[in-house]
C-alpha cells in the first residue's frame, strides 16, 4: 500500500514539530471539524482538523501531537489552517500521533 516513492531531499523539506494543544473549539455548522489552538515553541497557530467523530474536545486538550509545520496555509470553513496534524487511520479507528515522553512544543522530529 506504498505510495510514490519520494527522495531524501524531498523527505527533508518537511519540518515536522511537536505542537501542545491548548485549546480546542467548534466551528459553527460544522459537524466533523474542530477549531485547533496549538503552540509551537514560542508561537501560536490555528489548525483545523476533522476529528470530531473520534475524539471530544476534553481528550484533544493539552496533547502534545506531531504537525508539519512549513504545509503551505489553506482556508477552510472561512478559517486559516497553518499546518497539519498527523494521525494513523486503519478502517475507522483514527489515533493522533504523540510523544512517549515529555519534550518542549516545537521540538524538531527527525
């Protein structure tokens, strides 16, 4: 179930970071999408993510997830999502990606 292959210095264009959750919101007439505050180190960035369905708004609070943090913006639902969160889906399970241990938001992942 690969898909393309890509390079390495395709691979290493990504920056991909840790991000603490800190607050987590709905979107009015939006039944799948969620509001995300997230910190990035010293920074602030708002991501919306369609998780609605598999995790409430208490168990997203305060999760320190992975995020790709240099994706081009894009708007949705009239709001600017400035990143993406990864998470692994098999069937109709979705888990976020997390850490196994405590590290500062922001941290690089190599």
């Amino acid at each position: 179930m690969a898909k393309e292959t890509i390079s390495y210095s395709d691979f290493m264009k990504l920056d991909l970071r840790t991000a603490k959750i800190i607050e987590v919101n709905d979107i009015e007439g939006k039944d799948k999408l969620y509001k995300l505050t997230i910190e990035v180190g010293n920074e602030k960035r708002t991501l919306l993510a369609g998780l609605k369905e598999f995790y409430s708004k208490e168990e997203m609070l305060g999760k320190t997830i992975i995020i790709v943090a240099n994706l081009e913006p894009k708007k949705m639902a009239g709001i600017l999502s400035e990143g993406m969160l990864l998470a692994a889906e098999q069937g109709e399970k979705i888990a976020l990606l997390t850490l196994d241990k405590e590290l500062p938001s922001g941290s690089e992942i190599h």
